[in-house]
C-alpha cells in the first residue's frame, strides 16, 4: 500500500521559505523518472541524500509531493501541481543566468531535444554538430525515444524545448516546422517470395504479418502506415508491437514479419532486408520539428535558426 512520507505541522505565518533550487532539479528528475534509484544517477549523486533533498522540500512545502511504496513511486496531487511550477522555476534561473552572461558576449542557456530514434538519423546529428560547434555554451540534452504524441505532452508542459514529430500535430500550444518527406515502402526479409520486386501494391501485403510500434505509444509513423492500410482496403494483421522503430528492423530481418517504413531508412538496413517502394501515389510521412509557444529563451532561439538553415524545409511539397 502506498505510504506518505511524515510532513511537519505547517510554518507560522511570519517564518519564511528556505527553498533552494537544488531541491527543486532533485523534485523535477524525481517526478520525470518516478524512480529514486534512476533519479539519483541522473542527477549523479547516492539514493539517500536524494530521499534526503525530497523530505526538505515536501517539509518546506508542508505537503508531500510523491507517494512511495516498495514498487512505485507516484506523484501526489500536490506533486502535479508543483511540478509545472518547478518547470518555470527552473527556466527562469537559466533566464537570469543567461541574463548576467550576456554581457560577456554569446548565447548560454539548456535545450531539451526528444527524438523518436532511428527515424531521427538524418536530421539530429547534423542539427546538434552544428549548435555545438557554433554554440559551445548552449547545453544539449537529448531525450530518446519520443513518440510524437509524448513529444507534444512534454513540450506542453516545458519538460522539452524542441522535439522531432510527425505531422500534422494538434495543439494550440506548439509551433511546428516541416523538415523533410519520406515516402513509404515495405521492409522484408531478404529471402521473401517479393524481396525481389521492384514495386510492391500495398494490398498484396494484406496476408502478410506485420511488426508494428504499438498502437498506444502514439507513433506518427504507426498512425499514417495502418491508414495506408485501411485505405488500402485491408487491416492488417500485427504479429509483434515493439517501440523502438530499429528493433523492429531487426525482427524484420529475423523472418518474425514485414514493416511499412519510410524510405529514409533505405541506408541504415540491418543485414537480412530489402526496402521495396509501393506502387500508386506515393504515402509520405512528413517530419517535423515541434517547440512550446509559451517562451522563446534565446537559447532555443538560436537553436530553431541554425535548424532553417540545417533543416531546411522542402522547397516543393508534393501533394
């Protein structure tokens, strides 16, 4: 059963806070981890003195922020609502500090980039050689594994600055930009009875197995492939789900199933598979890069024009 830590009797009105903004970046990996024992490593120090910050926070707050049991860690109420909060804190400590440092010439602050994975290899790393190169004391932090549906979530709630989406995305809060289209094609096992196709018609495939991301993860990729599907005329029939999009590649090339994939992975193709383009009008995926309408640091400022000229979004858009 889940336990509250101790919390003392409230303050008296006429004694202050003594919060410090370590406790709160102990709060905030807390609360995106959900793990003491990862939090800790994250933040590289030992579980104790972490458990430590937290109870001085939750006794300066005079409320418990996380429920702890021998298995889980969750967010109280008080938790949720201190954390976007904490999130503002936080950026508003890096404004100063950018503030004071501007004097001294350059562009300093912290941008949190989340990628999908794989799908990401032609536009992350030449993105982030150049922020380094020109940028040298703007902080990247790289979040792997971002499906499009978290990606939006998290820039929401300021937990991500910039995030690689598929697109369309619906929300009021997040600006997007195209960067690149891909069309579809399928992934086979080298040895299969169309590996040596040079044109596949999608519903040929409609016996076939797929291995998929799953359905809940909220994967552009997913969502437009199983429409090809549908529209197609067939559903298809999902023999494994597993998140990450090169996994799936490998379990195409262990013979477990087919995948629909963008013809942007043609050159990363693990041993054992053929890419084969699809016949008819061609099924795009449409990469984008997402941010947050709430704030424009100049950190991320700087970042989103090195990515116009990096990323540069397609001059002709086919329809």
């Amino acid at each position: 059963m889940a336990r509250h830590e101790p919390v003392n009797p409230p303050r008296a009105k006429n004694e202050e806070s003594t919060l410090e903004i370590r406790w709160v970046h102990a709060f905030v990996a807390v609360a995106e981890e959900l793990h003491f024992g990862r939090a800790a490593a994250r933040l590289q120090m030992a579980q104790s003195p972490l458990s430590q910050t937290i109870r001085k926070l939750e006794k300066d707050l005079d409320v418990p922020l996380f429920e702890r049991s021998t298995r889980n860690v969750a967010l109280t109420a008080a938790g949720h609502a201190f954390l976007p909060h904490a999130y503002q804190l936080l950026e508003n400590v890096d404004i100063a500090r950018q503030a004071a440092q501007a004097s001294t010439g350059g562009v300093y602050g912290h941008v949190r980039i989340g990628f999908t994975g794989v799908l990401n290899h032609r536009a992350l790393p030449p993105l982030t050689r150049a922020l380094r190169q020109r940028y040298p004391n703007v902080e990247l932090s790289l979040v792997g594994r971002i499906m499009t549906r978290d990606a939006v979530v998290q820039l929401e709630s300021g937990a991500l600055d910039l995030a690689f989406v598929g697109l369309p995305v619906q929300s009021a809060a997040v600006h997007t930009r195209l960067i690149r289209r891909d069309p579809f094609g399928v992934v086979l096992p080298a040895d299969h009875r169309l590996a040596g196709a040079s044109e596949i018609d999608l519903l040929d495939l409609a016996d076939e197995g797929f291995v998929t991301t799953p359905l809940s993860a909220g994967s552009s990729l997913q969502e437009t492939a199983m429409r090809a599907c549908l529209d197609a005329g067939f559903r298809p029939r999902i023999v494994q789900e597993i998140t990450d999009p090169f996994m799936i590649l490998m379990l195409v090339a262990s013979g477990v199933g087919i995948a629909l994939m963008t013809s942007g992975l043609n050159d990363i193709l693990p041993p054992g598979t053929v890419f084969v383009p699809l016949t008819g009008d061609p099924i795009y995926m449409n990469h984008g890069i997402a941010w947050s309408t709430k704030s424009m640091p100049d950190a991320l400022r700087v970042t989103l024009e090195t990515s116009e000229e990096i990323l540069p979004t397609p001059s002709v858009i086919e329809m």
